[in-house]
C-alpha cells in the first residue's frame, strides 16, 4: 500500500542482481501468493507495494514464474476478428467493457486526431514515423514491423486513460491471458511523464489491458497514475532517508550486512524491510501535492512491447539465458508520443476524512470517479503501518483492486453497490497467513458473506463505513 521510495529501491535492485530469488526474504511475496493458489484470482500481484517492483520488473522471475503460468494463466486459441473501424476513435466502445476499471469512457473520451486535426494512417510504415516534424505521425509510430497508434484519451485528475491500437506486419505469437479477465498478458517497458511535473518518476508501470482484434492487431487501454505522478516527494525521501538510517542504527548493521547474500544476510534484509514497512506509513504526510494544470501534456517513450508466450513452461535456464524476458515474445524500438490532456473532473467526488483511531491508524480521504475508488490511507508517528486493506460494497462483498494500477488502495467499482462502503486495515501478516478470505472472496452464499464480513470486523485493526450519494448533482468536484 505504500509508495517506493528511493531507498527501498536501491535494497531491491540489489536483491535483483541475483536471478534465483531467496524464498527467505520473500517469505511475505509467497504469502500474498496464497491468495492466487486459492483461486483469489482478481488479485495478480503481490499486495503489498514494497515489493510492487516485481510486478514492474520481474513479474515472472525466479521461482515465481511457475506459479503465475500454473496459478492464473491459461492460452487464448481464437482472437476475435477485427472489425471495419478506423484506426483512430472507437476503440473505447470497443475495450472499455473489458478491461478491470470498465465504464463509460467512449462518451467522455477525445479521439487525437480532433484535438489538432492530425491524421493518423496505420497502412504507412516508413521511418518518418518517428519524426514529430511529420504531422501525419504525432499519433502513429512504426519500429520493429510493429505500428502503435494512439487513439483517444480521457483524463480526470486521478488518472489519464489512453486507447492505443499495435498492429503487426506479421501476426502475433499466441499469448497467455488471464484467467480472471481473460485479457491478453502483454506490458510495455516505456519512461515518461507529465510537462506540468519534471521530477516526477520517468518509470512507468506499462501493464496493459486489451485484447486482439485480428490475428495482426492488439488493441488495450493504457492508464497511467495521474495522481502519483501529480507529488512531490523531495521532504519525504529526505525523512525517509533519516529514518532508514535509524533503523540500521538500531539493528547494528551496515550496508554490507544487507549485501550479504547468506541465509543469514536475507534473513537480516526482511528484517530490515519490515521494520520500514511498519513505520513507512507516517511518513506520507512529508509528500506534497502539486496542484494539476487543467491541460497538459503526457509524453510517452516506448521502447519494448512484451507478449508472454502461450504455453510457456519456465526454466532455471531459461531465466538465466533472458532474464525477465524468459518467456516473452518482444518488440523493440522506439515509439514516442506527446498526448494533450484536458482534465475532467465533473465526475469525480472527493471525501476528505483525516480519521484515525487511537493507535493511528485511518483514512485520509477517498476518491470516487465512475471506474474507480481511491483509499488513501493516514498512519500517524508511531502506527504500524504494515497493513493490508480490504473493503466490501454495500452488499457486502468484496470490492476488486484495479489490476492496471500497482497500488492496492484502488479499487474498481463499475457493477458494485458502492452507496454505503466498508474499508478495513487488517495486519499484513495476519492477513496472508490466517484470514485470506479466499472462500468467501465472490460470497458465493448470503452466509459466507456475513462470516467473511464478520471476520475483518473482528480481526480490523481500523474500520470505517462510508456513504456514498449517487446523486451526480451532489458530487465535490476537486477543483
């Protein structure tokens, strides 16, 4: 649940440098893994965003590999064909039921080419493609024998969405798809950013979500964290950085204890880890929000489109030989856009709360707009903050996390009672090891509901009720 900072991440790189990944010091990993062995599907990452990078970089290295193609994965055989629609506009009429955060984007959405009357034509594959002087290819680059068009974007200020079209001079290889939303499992490897923001982190989470529309054409709906990307993380990484030192100092050890690729060092580096995680959380006050412009420019530089191969058995060798691309089907250039973003957020209800019990644990605020639910959690000096968060609709079931997002504080919400909202903080290791809720996740019957709903009261470490007003008359606006 909470943001990586700069030095978790040089931790994790380092952790990373070895191909085989101790199970010892992702004894926490294993345990969010649970959840996918028991059929809990709808959440394909490891909950817990101190180890988000193994979705970004690695979401099928070492051991993991098996248990991502055994666990949730299955072979798409027949693509649908394509229908007769131009290249640029329709593609949110055609996706945006189909993808985890679905809903009405087709009648909100700007297609690209109205935005400054450029035309975008798939059939060219030249290389003046990737020269912006060439209006004809703002939206429409070409490398590898592979065309990305971008179609359309819709934006509020919690997140842009962007529809894009890759279409293929030869077809696909056969892909894996997921087996909760059956959607193609294909990413990107891209950096980019805001122009209203330039120390924003350049990475960017590329999962996509989509599907084939022809044997040669892939069409998905990128989106990209308008609201992360929209902070300024200067005090927090400089607190973080103060306080990380302080746990070393505490634990006495240095640098080279956590190098120390033994059973002992890993050992010391979990350690270390959940010390961080459980005192993490009170330092999100130090991140500032950095007001968001009403237009914009979004840049995007592609470099790699990675489709996991059907069928794919992984291998020790095979990790060995590729690295993280064990596995996948690529193409690789340089596909580079600038999308203009117009903000709107006629839909979007804000609830600021800054809630917390008397061990501090709370809510800071909740944002609705019409896909998605933000939970943004407060941890005062002091909290554990190593929770996992849960929250239930007014029927009481479950609410999904947004599979395109690597925060599980986001929810999706389009065919959910959402009038009233439960959300529950549940200790992470309690969680994974004891509570789980895997039988109850769908509440198959009325009464496994109740009990699974009884559970989280029970075992909650903070628990809060929410009301929604359907009313869009009423909704805040966040400007």
């Amino acid at each position: 649940m909470m943001t990586l900072n700069n030095n978790e991440k040089d931790f994790q790189k380092k952790m990373q440098q070895d191909t085989e990944i101790p199970a010892i010091v992702h004894e926490h990993i294993n345990q969010a893994y649970h959840l996918i062995e028991n059929n809990t599907v709808t959440q394909k990452k490891a909950p817990r965003d101190l180890f988000h990078w193994m979705k970004i970089g690695g979401r099928v290295a070492g051991g993991m590999a098996a248990v991502l193609a055994v666990g949730f994965i299955f072979c798409a055989t027949n693509p649908v064909m394509a229908k007769n629609i131009p290249v640029v506009g329709g593609l949110f009429e055609i996706l945006q039921d189909n993808v985890s955060f679905f809903g009405d984007f087709s009648d909100y959405a700007t297609t690209l080419e109205s935005v400054d009357g450029t035309k975008t034509d798939s059939s060219e594959t030249d290389g003046a493609k990737t020269d912006h002087d060439n209006n004809d290819a703002i939206y429409t680059k070409t490398a590898d024998g592979l065309t990305i068009t971008c179609s359309e974007v819709y934006a509020n200020s919690q997140a842009i969405y962007v529809t894009m079209q890759f279409k293929s001079d030869k077809p696909f290889p056969e892909t894996e798809t997921g087996a909760e939303g059956g959607t193609p499992v294909i990413d990107l490897d891209m950096t980019g950013g805001v122009d209203f923001n330039s120390e924003a982190s350049p990475v960017i989470d590329g999962q996509v979500e989509g599907k084939f529309l022809d044997d040669n054409t892939y069409a998905c709906i990128f989106r990209y964290d308008l609201a992360e990307a929209a902070k300024d993380y200067t005090e927090y990484n400089e607190k973080y950085n103060e306080m990380t030192q302080q746990v070393m100092d505490e634990m006495g050890i240095t640098q080279a204890d956590l190098d120390d690729q033994t059973d002992e060092g890993y050992a010391l580096l979990e350690e270390f880890i959940n010390k961080l995680s459980e005192r993490g959380g009170a330092y999100q006050k130090y991140i500032k929000d950095i007001d968001i412009p009403d237009t914009f420019n979004l840049h995007l530089d592609i470099t790699k489109v990675r489709g996991l191969e059907a069928n794919y058995q992984w291998s020790e060798e095979d990790e060995k030989k590729y690295g993280m691309d064990a596995g996948y089907y690529k193409y690789e250039g340089d596909w580079s856009f600038d999308i203009p973003v117009t903000i709107d957020d006629s839909q979007t209800e804000v609830m600021e709360l800054n809630d917390t019990n008397d061990e501090g644990i709370g809510l800071k605020s909740v944002i609705r707009t019409p896909y998605e639910l933000t939970v943004n959690e407060l941890y005062k000096e002091g909290s554990n903050s190593d929770c996992f968060m849960v929250a239930l609709d007014a029927k009481g079931n479950t609410l999904p996390y947004n599979e395109s997002t690597g925060n599980c504080n986001n929810f999706t919400i389009q065919d959910r009672d959402i009038s009233t909202v439960d959300i529950y903080f549940l200790d992470y290791l309690q969680y994974m090891d004891e509570l789980k809720g895997q039988q109850n996740f769908n509440n198959p019957t009325k009464e496994d509901g109740q009990n699974w709903k009884k559970l989280l009261e029970e075992n909650a470490k903070y628990h809060k009720t929410l009301h929604f007003d359907n009313d869009s008359e009423t909704v805040q606006k966040t400007k």
